[in-house]
C-alpha cells in the first residue's frame, strides 16, 4: 500500500457538500470480534498476527471492499501510519500497535477497517457532509458480508461483544463532525454541548476522544450501544445534528445583523494572515481556516471556493506537509513548509499583462 498515493486524491472533506458547510462529515464505526478468540490486548503477538493473515484476504475479497488494499503496520513507516489518521481514517490507538496489526482500506476512503485495534475489526463508513442514512447503509453492507464469511463473538442477551464494555450491543459509534464558528463567536457552544451532554450524545475535538476542538470543529456522537436499534441511534443522531446545525444558522445570521464589522474584521484578518505569512502552526492555521471557511459561506469571501479551504484543512497537518516535502521536518521546517503551502493555494491569480497595440 502506497499511503503517498492517498496526497493526490481530494479528502471526502472537499467534496463542498454539506448543509451550508457546517456539517463537514458523516461516520459510522462498528466493532466486532472473532468467536473464539481473545481480544487484541489479551492475546499475544503471534495471535494477533494470526487473526490479521486470517482476515486481510477474507476483508479485501468482500463485495463492498473490491479494489481495496491492504498494508501491515509493520510494513509502514510512521509517517505513513500518522497520514491515515489525519485522513480519519486510522485512529491514533491503532497507529501505535506493531505486529499484527494492519488495515484494509477502500481506494476511495469511503470504506476503511482496521484490523487488531483494541477490537479485532473497526469498520468504518466515512462520507462528506450530513449523510448518516447513506453511510450506515454502506455500512450494513459491509458488516453483513463479513458475517456470512467470519463469525462474530455474539450473546443473545447482550449482542456483540467488545474489549470496551461501552461499545457491547450494536458496537456502533455514529459521528458527524459540525464546523460551528458562529456559536462560537457567539459563546453560545457550551450551553449546547451541555444539552447534547444531557441527551446522552458525545461531544469531542476535531481528531476524537480526548482533542481539542480546535478550528471550531467537533464531533457529535452517539454514546449508548447497548439495548437499542442501529437504525434508531442513527435516525436520532440524525435528529440532533440538524438542531444544531439550525442553532449554526442562526447564531450566524444574528452575528452578520449585530456585529458584521467585527465578522469581516475576524475573517479579514485570516486571509491576510494566511495570505502573507511565512510561519503558521499547525493549530494557528486550522483556526484561520475556519475563520475563511465561515467568510466564504457567508459571502465575504468570494474569490475562493470551500472546497480549497477543506483540502488545507488536511494537507496543513504535520504528516501531511512532511509526505508533500519527501523527507522528515522538524518543527520550524514543517511551520515554514506550511506557510508556503498555503501562501500558493490562496494566492490571487496572476493578473494578465495588457499589450499596448501599437500603431501601423
């Protein structure tokens, strides 16, 4: 698996769908286990390799799965491993696991599972914008195709059973990431991230658990898995994330009617700052984007489109930039590397010389 190949495709990200651009993606992730054996972090190494050389061949033969590839850990170089994660679609738990540990990946991100992880399979669906319906039907399809093939640790009583007693039931873990700049600047997010809280939904940073929410990203979850239908968790995740998405709208709109000027002033900034500078941070870059992400949606920004701003989301990250320059950077080369980067995305156009005619 050649994970450099992964730099010259789009990330699901710019697709530029999306209500109004504030839902930028939809997951679905469901666990499962091998009947039979132990868990990843029970079982030993040479099991562990045992059940990826099982299921590697069984996962890229599935119908969902036909072009896929497939790469063990062992087999990547770090870098590698850490640009899955950026692209969503490795967690950091699984990029730290060695032998026996791998992923089977659809060329078109769409679908990815990794296997050996702290469950032997984490499937996931993956999909621009606010597609919870399509994705978890992707999704069906998928785990129904494993399981005519491989069976599953399963209980009548219980359902599928995990390593973590949290994910035992259905094993699935729906998310939509939101950019919600306006609630933000607004300092209305709290109070929505108490009710969402209260409702018994999960809110994280932008690269999961335990993240920051940083560029005003956040993932909206579902937390409970156990005693309900998998079309039902994702139905009312579906629910929840539309009331917020119209919260977004709405706290944008009362922002352009009573502070407009300090809007343009926040997103003015960005571009300039983006625009001109030769040193940017990782964090600093991905605040600035969401800044010119939300002047865009909002008209102020004309010259760019989104689905630029989305791409930079990525192709910013420290993986990312060291893949893109072909050797490892340490911290101030990665900073001036990305600075450049974005310099050239968001550069204006070469203007057009005029040719004075000259008389016959």
């Amino acid at each position: 698996m050649n994970v450099g190949d992964l730099l010259r495709q789009p990330h699901l990200w710019a697709c530029g769908a999306g209500e109004d651009g504030i839902a930028a993606s939809s997951r679905v992730r469901l666990a499962r286990n091998l009947r039979g054996h132990a868990f990843p972090d029970w079982a030993g190494e040479d099991e562990n390799l045992r059940v990826w050389r099982t299921l590697e061949p069984v996962l890229r033969a599935l119908p969902s799965m036909q072009g896929s590839v497939s790469a063990a850990n062992e087999a990547m170089t770090d870098l590698d491993r850490q640009i899955l994660v950026e692209r969503h679609l490795s967690s950091r738990e699984h990029a730290r696991k060695g032998r026996g540990s791998g992923i089977v990946l659809r060329a078109d991100e769409r679908l990815a599972v990794m296997v050996n992880e702290e469950d032997h399979l984490r499937m996931q669906s993956l999909e621009c914008g606010l597609r919870l319906h399509e994705v978890w039907e992707r999704m069906e399809a998928l785990d129904r195709e494993f399981e005519e093939r491989i069976a599953c640790a399963f209980s009548p009583r219980l359902g599928y059973l995990t390593a973590c007693p949290t994910n035992v039931g259905t094993g699935l873990r729906a998310s939509v990431m939101l950019h919600v700049p306006g609630l933000v600047l607004m300092e209305e997010m709290a109070p929505v991230v108490n009710g969402i809280q209260k409702l018994g939904l999960a809110v994280r940073g932008l690269w999961g658990e335990g993240t920051e929410a940083v560029g005003n990203m956040f993932q909206i979850s579902n937390q409970m898995t156990l005693g309900a239908r998998e079309e039902d968790l994702v139905g009312d995740l579906d629910r929840l994330v539309r009331e917020v998405i119209d919260h977004e709208r709405n706290a944008r709109a009362r922002l352009m009617r009573s502070r407009e000027t300090v809007v343009r002033d926040h997103v003015g900034r960005a571009l300039g700052i983006l625009g001109h500078a030769h040193v940017l941070t990782s964090n600093e870059t991905l605040s600035h984007l969401s800044a010119l992400r939300l002047g865009i949606e909002l008209g102020i920004v004309e010259r760019l489109d989104r689905a630029t701003v989305d791409a930079l989301l990525l192709l910013t990250q420290p993986a990312h930039i060291q893949r893109a320059a072909g050797r490892p950077l340490g911290p101030r080369e990665r900073d001036e590397a990305r600075a450049r980067l974005v310099r050239e995305r968001l550069g204006e156009p070469p203007r057009r010389r005029r040719v004075r005619k000259t008389k016959a």
